[in-house]
C-alpha cells in the first residue's frame, strides 16, 4: 500500500509523523534538511509502506549520508516508530518514545534527549523568560564544579564542550616550502625558472618554514576520584582532536592504556564506550610512577617529537611517592616542549601542596592549572592558544 493510497486524513498524520521524525534526527545531531524530507516524503509514494523494513531502508538512504550516523539513525527510527506486531497500527497512532530495556549503545543519550524535546508552543513572554533563566543557568555551569553536576547538567556541560574549538598554535620547524614573502633564498627554484629566458632575466623564488600545530599529548588519571573529571576531559579532547589531527591520549590507572585509536571516532558517544572498553582498571587505584615509566620507555620517542605539548590530568595522590616520580617527571619534562598539569583539587581556594606526590611532580612542570568546571577548560585553551619561547621552563601557578 503506497502513501498516496491512504485517506486524505492518515496521509495528513503520516506526513505530520516524518517531519517529526527529521527534526528528532537533527536535534540528535544529524544534518536533515527540508529537502531530504520532500525527498522522503516523495520516496515513500512509490513503495509499500505497510512492510516496516522497505520504509527503514528507504528512509536510512535518504537520511543517512555518513557511516557514523547510521547507528543515530537506526536507534531513533526504532525510539519514534514503535515496534508493533504489525507496521499498519503506526498510521493509527502517535508515535512516542518507550524506555529501552537494553543496555542503551553508544549515541543512545543523544537520540533519547531528541526524543525527548517538547515542541515550542509558548508565548513570545514566556520564552523571554525562559532565555533569561537559560542565561543564567549558564553563567553557574560555567563555573560549576564537575563532580556536583546533575545528570542534566553533566549533558548540558557536554553539549558546551562539544562546542570548544581550539585555535591552532603554529609551531615552526626544520623544514622549509616555497614562500614568496620567505627569508631563505631557493636556488634550485632560481637558477631552473632562469632556464626559460637563458640567464637574461632571473626571478628570484623564496623559501620560508613550514608551520605546523604542536602535537598534543594527554595523559589521563582515571582512578576513582578522578574519573568524572577524565570522562568529560576526554569529551574535551574528542572535540579538538577533529581539528587538531596530532593529538595522543593515554589512559593510567595501575596500568598505562594508549586509547588514541578508539578516540579518533566520530561519534562521541562511541569514542568514550571504546575507551572504557579498552581500559581494565577505570575508578581503580593509582600507580602514577609507573605509568609514567612505562610512558617514558615505551611511547616518549614516539609521540613527543616536534616540540610536543604534554597535558598531565591527575590529583597527584600517588600510592607510592618516592624518588623515582621525582625521576619520571623531570624526564617527561625534558622530552616536552610544554609540561601542563591539570589538577582538580586547585579547586579549593586554600590548597597546599602537602602530599608526597604533589610535592615530588611540581618542581618539574611549566604550569598549575586547575580543571574542575568549563571555566577552567576555556582558560586551557587560551594557554594553549598562546605561543611561548621555545625553552620556556617558568612556574605559572594558576589560582582556582
């Protein structure tokens, strides 16, 4: 039975029900336009769509255009549709969304908030208000520690770091490519475009040095009393990291886990489920110096070259303080261009570096900061944001 062969009625509501469904796949974060939706509304007139399968497929053609959005797609097909023992009692009913029973899948957050959202019919005063609220609510999750977030406001928080861009701090190096404004004079250039009108005229070319980002490498505590603030760090570096292609995370607990690889998905939801699936000890103990061994040993040759820039995130309560932290330390110092240690407990406006670790890791960094709300990430950014000479070895103690 195609679309065209139902009553002026049920058409009216089954159109009513696919524009609906676009705008839920665009507030999980799906690029649909009117045109795709005039594209399936005009799809579906040629199909049978009592046959629940030819309307998904024809609908996940349409809609779909990246792989990551296929799983968005198929979950919130599923939320807004409800499954029933036949496709025909969907044209009788509105659809609404059930609880899953399942354990929800990776992007399952975003398509059950879309879902979720009530449609706009308040007056022009009552929305004033609610922006005004809105604003307010802001200005306090700006500045609102991580750990005594809501579950709504830790999704609100995600939202706003989904949304951080890092500018890209230009690194010069070795290298050198043709420039017209460069300092260095190409010979070779020179003397072959001279060829073209036998030495008469010479056109001098130029050479000036490649700029490139500085890699950036985080090394994240995930012991328990660090581990809400290393899920949504890591949401943080996803969000960069589609920009800024150089970037290595790790992972240390009791044990150091390379998670670069799972978090270069696209969907953030998926990057931060492979990342929990890759690590055994998340919320566990802390083994900081010989994470940081195994670091230096195994991985420093490889990812801190080009004058890196090393993000620590970790409290510094160490198991086992002793001389060989001071040791790993001043050797990550020295293999980096930049050693930034991120510490939630500078939270606490009279904070002292009394424990072992804290006391053995400061010495041996370039800079204190905190990382406890979105206040102190967008501070971050500008840091990174701002270029340093090359043998920058000063202190800078950030309050929180």
């Amino acid at each position: 039975m195609a679309i065209n062969h139902l009553a002026p009625e049920k058409t009216e509501q089954f159109a009513d029900n696919i524009v609906g469904f676009a705008r839920a796949l665009r507030s999980a974060g799906m690029p649909v336009g009117p045109g795709a939706v005039i594209d399936a509304m005009s799809a579906l007139q040629v199909i049978d769509i009592g046959n629940r399968a030819d309307v998904f497929t024809t609908l996940e053609a349409i809609f779909v255009k990246r792989h990551e959005h296929a799983l968005i797609f198929k979950q919130a097909f599923n939320l807004f549709f409800r499954a029933s023992e036949e496709w025909k009692h969907m044209l009788d009913s509105v659809p609404l969304p059930e609880e899953a029973r399942k354990k929800p899948q990776a992007g399952a957050r975003r398509v059950q908030e879309a879902m979720s959202q009530p449609r706009m019919t308040e007056t022009p005063q009552h929305q004033e208000q609610d922006l005004r609220l809105s604003v307010s609510d802001k200005e306090i999750l700006q500045k609102k520690d991580f750990a005594q977030m809501s579950a709504a406001e830790i999704t609100e928080a995600l939202r706003a770091i989904e949304r951080m861009h890092l500018p890209q701090a230009e690194l010069l190096t070795r290298r050198y490519l043709p420039d017209p404004r460069g300092l260095r004079l190409d010979l070779r250039r020179t003397l072959r475009a001279s060829l073209r009108t036998g030495g008469d005229i010479i056109d001098i070319h130029r050479r000036g040095p490649i700029q490139k980002p500085a890699p950036i490498v985080a090394l994240l505590d995930i012991s328990g009393s660090m581990s809400e603030y290393t899920r949504l760090f890591l949401h943080f570096l996803h969000a960069i990291g589609d920009a800024r292609k150089r970037v290595s995370v790790f992972l240390f607990g009791t044990r150091l886990t390379n998670v670069t690889r799972a978090l270069r998905q696209r969907d953030p939801d998926e990057a931060l489920a492979s990342c929990s699936a890759s690590v055994e000890d998340w919320a566990g103990g802390t083994r900081i110096s010989a994470s940081l061994h195994n670091f230096n040993k195994l991985w420093a040759r490889r990812v801190l070259s080009q004058g890196a820039i090393v993000l620590l995130i970790s409290d510094g309560l160490e198991r086992e303080a002793d001389s060989k932290l001071a040791f790993e330390m001043d050797r990550l110092h020295r293999s980096c261009r930049r050693l930034i240690w991120l510490n939630p407990l500078l939270r606490f406006g009279g904070f002292e570096a009394k424990a072992q670790g804290i006391k053995m890791m400061l010495p041996h960094v370039d800079e204190f900061r905190p990382v406890h709300n979105l206040s102190s990430i967008q501070e971050l950014i500008a840091t990174l944001s701002r270029p340093l000479p090359p043998h920058h070895r000063s202190l800078i103690r950030s309050a929180a």
